[in-house]
C-alpha cells in the first residue's frame, strides 16, 4: 500500500502539472472499499447468472511473467521462420506416412491426433486408423474434421489440442485427451519424455535434429507467420490448456452491440463503430483470472473438507454443507479491466443507490485512446448495461496516440521517449499542451516534435507580449463602454472577426474537433488581434486618443484568454489575473468565468471586407519589399489608386505608410488598367491598384558602389585566369580536367564583364 499510495502522489502532481481540472476530493483508487464491493457484486451476479464459470480453455499464457493473459493482451508480429513437413509413419506399416506441416515442431510432443477433411480423397481410407507418433512411440489416431484446410501443407494437420484453439475445438469434438507439454516458464515438462527440463526453442532444434537422423523431415520451408507477444514485456506468448475462470461475453455483447447500432452510444470518429461491431460481433469469452500478487482475489472459495466452490461477496466463515470451516480463498487475482470496465458506476457508489449515481451517471462523454477501445470501452458499455440497465455514457471520443516526430512508436529501445515533465521544464506547460493540440483530429496520431513545442512556447509569449502593451496603456485611462455606432472600421473588424471566431470554435468543440478549434483561436489571437489591430491602433493610443480602443482592446483580449484557457490554462490565468481589476463582477478564477458566446449581432461584413482591403495593401508592399530586397529602413513611394473607397482610406494613410515603410503614399480615387514595366510594377488589388516605382526600391548612389565594386572584382578574377591559362608551363603540367575546368569558369567571367560593361 505504501508504493501504491506513492504512485497515487506522483499520478496526482504530474496531472497538477500538466494542467489537469479534476475535484481532487473525489479521488478513487480500484482497490477501494467501494469499487472493491461493486467488483464482488458484479463477479457473483454473473456467476449467479452462468455468465462467469471455471473450465480448461486455451488461453495465452506469459511464460515470464507467469500469467494468463487475454487475448487483447497479444501483441501480434510477423516472424521469419520456417515450415517443416514431418513424416508420421502408419502404425503397422512404417513404409507408409501421413506427412503434416508445422511451424513448432517442439509441440508434435503433445500430439495427440492427426486431422483430415473428410471430403479429401487421399485420406478418406486412412480415417480411424492409427499412426505412431515420431519421438514419443505413442499410436495416434487419424480424425476427420471440417475445420481442415485441404489446401495447406499436406491437408494433414498435427493436432495438439493443449497448445492451440483450433486444435483444442478438434479435440472437444472429437473426445481427444489433452497432453500439456510444457512448464509455467516454457520449459518442456515430464510429458515431453527424453525433452523435460529443455527450454521450447532448445527441444525445438533438437526435435528437428532427430526427425533429421530418422529420415522423417521431409522438406523445410522458409514461412513467414503470426506470433503472439506478450503485451507488457514482449515475451512470446504461449497458447496453453489450462483451467481458468472466464465471463461468457456473447450474451453481454449483444445489449452493447445494440446500443452502438441504435445510436445511443455514439462512437467518435465514426469509422470506429465498424472497428467496435466487427469485434464484438465475434467475440470469445473472457479469460478473467491472472496468476499476479496485485489486483482483486477472486471472490471465490474452496472447501478443504469437500471441495465445494463458494462464490460470495463477503468472506465466509465457512462451508455452507456445515462440513468444515476451513475454506481456502482462489489464489488468482482478476484481470484489472474487469474492475476498469465498472469504473463509470463503481466510483459512484453502485451498488448502492446513492445522490452521485443518480446524479451523474449516464454521464455524457468518454475521452481515451483508440488502443484500448476493447480492453475499456467495449467492457465499460457492457458492464454498465449489465449492472444497471443503462449505458454508462453516450458519446466516446477517441484520440490518437503520441508518436516521436518521425511517426514512430516511443520506446525506451528506440531511445525516443519524450518525457512530458523533462518537456515541461524546457518549454512549459502550456506550450506541451499547445503543442499535443496542434493539428490533432479525433483518432489520428499525433507527431510530436522540438518544432510543435517551439510554437506553443512562442505563441504564448506572444499572447503575454500583446497582453503586457494592453494592459500598461489600460493603466493610463479610464477603458469605458463600447458603443458600436461610433467605433472606427479597425474596432468593428476585430469585434467581427472575435465573434466570428468564437462561433467556429464553439462549433469545433460540439464536433470534438480540438485540434480545429486551437488552430482557430491561435490564427485569431496572433494573425487578427496582435498582428494588426494592436498595430492598427497604436496611432490612436499615442495620440491621445484613448476612449475608443480601449474598450475594445479590453473586451477582446478578455474573451481571447477565456476562448484559450481550456487550450493554454496557466499563461491565460497568469494574464487574466492581471486583467481583472479592469473587468466588471468577475469570478477569483478564468476557470469558472463564463465561456465566450458568439455575439452575431456584432459580426459586420463591410468593416471585415475594408480592414482585409487594408491589410492586402500593406501586405502587398511588404512582400515587393521582400522579394525585391529592399533595406529594411528605406522608405519607398507608393501609388494606391482606390476609386470609390479612397475617401474611406484617407485617414488611414500614416497607418499604411507606416507599417508598409511606404512614404510618400499617394490615395488616388480612380481606378487604373496598367501593367508592370521596366519601371513601375502593378499590382492588381480586390479592391485597388497599387503601383510600385522601381526606382524608389533602389539607393542609386550604393547600387552605383556595388556595381563598380563587382565590376573591378570580376575584372580581377578575369585577368588572373587569362594570365594562369596563357602560361605555358601551367597548361602542359595541369591535368587536362583542371584546364579545361579552369577556362570554362574564364568564358562565364568574361561574359559576365561585358554585361557588367554594359555590352
């Protein structure tokens, strides 16, 4: 108790850290009195019912970690090996042979039959007669069995019905004994004679090496198969007989099948229901029990006296037939996501009928991974319906999965794991959460990269930058109200523009498209708010005229930081802290502040359609700037010929001028049909022409330096390879593809003079 006490710490504070909102004071572990209670009850309710029952099954035994394991718990790899034709001789006349096909000749130890189809013809005479088992000198009989593929290997099948299902269903059907070969760890057991004590792959070598001796192999084929790997150590899974407990899931399946068709539970994103369907409609009973030290006992005992199996949900004092009361508890613990599958209703006090039940249970959502839609999901919806006749939630969404940035798997193998507190540290919270959210869609993974995490710390100082200017120049006025009648086209733009951007990213979070609504917001606090209208109005804010951005400035940035705060909660309560003192009734915390609502009536059409006109001006001139390479300080004319919203324009001209580095910028109210030239470029606007001297880009006096500069350079380098070149003694002792190299770079300099020269 005390390591799961301190893992219990650690889990809590590196959830604190990254930013999780839970009610800490309702902190459940599985092995608490309550869900304890809820796992006893369900486990004799579906005892009671014949849905939970002891029996000798194959299941996928771990042989290091000592433990039956579920088939989810597989992890299946393609391996290279090989396929052997083994030669079983007919028993009383050992020049005959049924040749079989195996990928693990070690088991043909366990043997116990060999199968046919019985519409095969080369075998229909030889079915109920005997063969002798290589190796073991054990008569065999040959069985007829639908289950035979008549195409592969030979169309005769080795049957070992203790270490494989198909096998097993054989031997079921056909009253075949079962022969366990092997140990807990792998090792080959007393059953397999002369092989005991060997490990599986050691009998396996020398299995073949004596069929070898025999004569009895026939043929090796290279064969690539499926092998299970155990899911927590990658340990080759063994298929192995062995008597277990186990849930009859196909009358389970069936409520929760019916609860995804109808619609009642919906699956997010959709092509996961096909997933969920496809399983459980072919779903195999549920090996439950694990031979761990950690985890739910069984609730099941046994009389030392008589035998007799009590399931109860208390401990009882003894055998119920008054033998005895010495009663011994099953050692084995229950599979985890048996208690895991009751989690929805367990941690709300079911079995009882308490306020939280009521309350809270259906609940609305379910958020995991994809990969454990079987282990959890599918045996949370059928246990819910089980227990309580009602589905536990009604939406499931399922995320994808972390990857290194290369989309491969994290691995400590691959040395590609990223510590999510090492990134913390180095980035900080919000750029991690910034960073996992970015282009994230439901069920897709997500490639977490150096470059992800850089965004997110940069878009956050950013936000702090943008937050700072406001609230320094909110210290030195009065913000005031917003009226709307009398507020500039930049206010009613970004007023548009937030109310537009609070509608999409309301309509994202319905649609649990997260990764969608960050990119929203994030293109609107940088791209709108901080790139343009703090730009747009600082002229005002210097000039005295602090009335009328202020309350803007003010609304927008509070409804910015409550629109990021799910997304980025640490800088946004950091800047709304700070921001508080200016905001009328607000709540201690951004966290339970109202989320923003769309105000449509503030969405304005014509202020978005001119304020854009505005930008793709300044935009225009600063990419000729670029593209051009013209200083950063020169200032550069400008002709903006506008037409009819010239007018409109006029007020804006120094804001243009200025963030452009366009002066002096002539607003003209026409409109013009010209093309660029050796003198002007032209550049058609949505709503404008702009014309753009190429003299004005340039400093003629330091293209004039330049030019004479490069002149006198390439003239140099001309005279010292025609001097190199006409030098005998170089020429003769130069490899050839050094002078010919050499006069090449002469002919592209001497061309390159005379246009220099201007011939």
């Amino acid at each position: 108790w005390e390591w799961a006490n301190s893992c219990r710490d650690t889990i809590r504070k590196q959830h604190m850290k990254l930013g999780a909102s839970c009610d800490w004071d309702r902190e459940v572990f599985t092995l608490d009195a309550g869900p304890s209670l809820a796992v006893r009850t369900t486990f004799k309710s579906l005892h009671d019912q014949g849905l939970i029952y002891r029996g000798e099954r194959i299941i996928n035994w771990c042989p290091r970690c000592h433990t039956a394991i579920s088939d989810l718990e597989v992890d299946h790899k393609d391996l290279a090996g090989h396929l052997w034709h083994i030669k079983y001789p007919l028993a009383g006349d050992p020049n005959k042979f049924v040749t079989v096909a195996t990928t693990r000749p070690e088991t043909m130890l366990g043997d116990v039959a060999v199968a046919v189809n019985p519409d095969d013809d080369r075998y229909k005479e030889l079915v109920g007669k005997k063969l002798l088992l290589p190796l073991m000198n054990r008569e065999i009989p040959i069985v007829a069995d639908d289950i035979v593929d008549m195409t592969f290997g030979s169309g005769a099948v080795k049957t070992t019905p203790a270490h494989d299902q198909t096998d097993f269903d054989i031997a079921q059907r056909h009253g075949l004994p079962l022969i366990n070969i092997f140990n807990n760890d792998a090792t080959l057991n007393d059953n397999a004679g002369k092989y005991s004590g060997l490990d599986r792959y050691a009998a396996r070598k020398l299995v073949v090496k004596e069929l070898e001796r025999l004569g009895l192999l026939s043929l090796v084929q290279d064969y690539a198969h499926s092998v299970g790997h155990c899911q927590r150590c990658a340990t080759v899974a063994e298929p192995t007989a062995s008597r277990q407990w186990f849930v009859k899931m196909e009358p389970l399946a069936k409520p929760a099948i019916e609860a995804v068709k109808s619609g009642e539970i919906k699956i997010l994103p959709e092509r996961f229901n096909r997933v969920y369907l496809n399983w459980m409609e072919n779903i195999r009973d549920w090996c439950i029990s694990r031979q761990l030290w950690w985890g739910h006992r069984i609730p099941v005992w046994y009389c030392t006296e008589c035998d007799e199996t009590i399931v109860a949900i208390e401990t009882p004092a003894g055998c119920p037939k008054y033998c005895s009361e010495k009663i011994e508890q099953d050692p084995d613990v229950l599979d985890t996501w048996f208690s895991s599958g009751l989690w929805p209703h367990s941690t709300l006090g079911w079995p009882n009928d308490t306020n939280d039940l009521r309350r809270f249970y259906p609940t609305k959502v379910m958020e995991t991974g994809y990969d454990i839609l079987f282990f959890w999901v599918a045996r949370m919806i059928t246990m819910g319906l089980h227990n309580t006749g009602q589905v536990p939630f009604r939406t499931v969404y399922l995320h994808g999965l972390i990857r290194d940035e290369k989309g491969e798997k994290m691995s400590k193998i691959k040395g590609n794991v990223m510590n999510p507190l090492t990134l913390i540290d180095q980035y900080g919270t919000d750029a991690l959460r910034f960073g996992i959210t970015t282009g994230n869609s439901p069920g897709n993974d997500i490639k977490l990269s150096m470059n992800r995490l850089e965004a997110g710390r940069n878009f956050a100082n950013k936000l702090f930058n943008a937050s700072r200017f406001v609230i320094s120049n909110l210290d030195k006025a009065v913000p005031g109200t917003i009226n709307r009648a009398t507020l500039p086209a930049e206010d009613r733009w970004i007023l548009s523009r937030l109310n537009r951007t609070i509608a999409q990213v309301t309509g994202y979070m319905d649609d649990f498209q997260f990764g969608e609504a960050e990119r929203a917001i994030h293109d609107f606090i940088w791209g709108e708010f901080c790139d343009w209208y703090i730009e747009l109005v600082k002229g005002r804010l210097q000039s005295g005229e602090l009335t009328s951005p202020l309350p803007v400035l003010l609304h927008v940035l509070d409804a910015s930081l409550r629109l990021l705060h799910p997304f980025m909660p640490f800088v946004t309560e950091e800047v709304w802290q700070h921001l508080r003192p200016y905001l009328n009734d607000t709540p201690d915390s951004i966290m339970i502040s109202a989320y923003p609502e769309a105000d449509l009536g503030a969405v304005d059409a014509a202020a978005e359609n001119f304020v854009e006109g505005l930008i793709e001006v300044v935009r225009a001139i600063r990419n000729v700037r670029a593209e051009q390479k013209v200083e950063a300080g020169r200032w550069i004319p400008a002709e903006l010929h506008a037409g009819d919203v010239a007018a409109s324009l006029e007020p804006y001209r120094q804001i243009i001028e200025t963030l452009s580095r366009a002066r002096p910028l002539s607003i003209i109210d026409d409109r013009i049909q010209a093309e660029s030239d050796a003198e002007k470029l032209v550049l058609v606007l949505k709503n404008a022409e702009l014309v753009l001297p190429l003299s004005g880009m340039i400093d003629q006096e330091a293209e004039a330096a330049r030019a004479a500069k490069e002149l006198a350079e390439v003239a140099s380098q001309v005279l010292r390879l025609s001097s190199m070149l006409s030098n005998e003694a170089f020429v003769a002792k130069a490899p050839p593809q050094v002078v010919a190299k050499e006069r090449a770079k002469l002919e592209v300099l001497e061309d390159k003079l005379k246009r220099l020269r201007g011939g």
